[in-house]
C-alpha cells in the first residue's frame, strides 16, 4: 500500500481541491529508490506504527521489480 501511495499519488478524502494530497512520484523514483524512500520513513515511526505497518503488509510488503 504504501509503494502505491509513493508511485501513484494520494488524496485524503477531506481533500476538495483537484490536486492531490501526495503528489504521485511514478517516472520520477524508481522502485529501488522507492523502497529506500519507504525503508527511510519507517525508521522515524513509533514501534507501535511499525508494528501495525508489519501485520498490514506482512503478506507482500513491496511489489516485485517492474
């Protein structure tokens, strides 16, 4: 979910303009530099979020290589 969120872009429902809340950065990361991206925020998480984080995605926690 959250490598989606990083290539594709996201818009918090309470969000009433056209542009989006993250801006998408497809074309612009590439899926090692996106993964590096996530790895990095992660570490400024609280163990509680990391935890949740981990039973979220623990199935598939980033996509195979494009």
């Amino acid at each position: 979910m959250l490598y989606r969120i990083v290539q594709e872009g996201w818009r918090d429902a309470f969000n009433k303009t056209d542009r989006l809340t993250m801006p998408a950065f497809k074309g612009q990361l590439s899926h090692e530099e996106t993964i590096s991206v996530i790895t990095y925020l992660k570490t400024l998480w609280t163990a509680k979020q990391r935890q949740f984080q981990w039973e979220e995605s623990r199935r598939e926690p980033f996509p195979a290589a494009p």
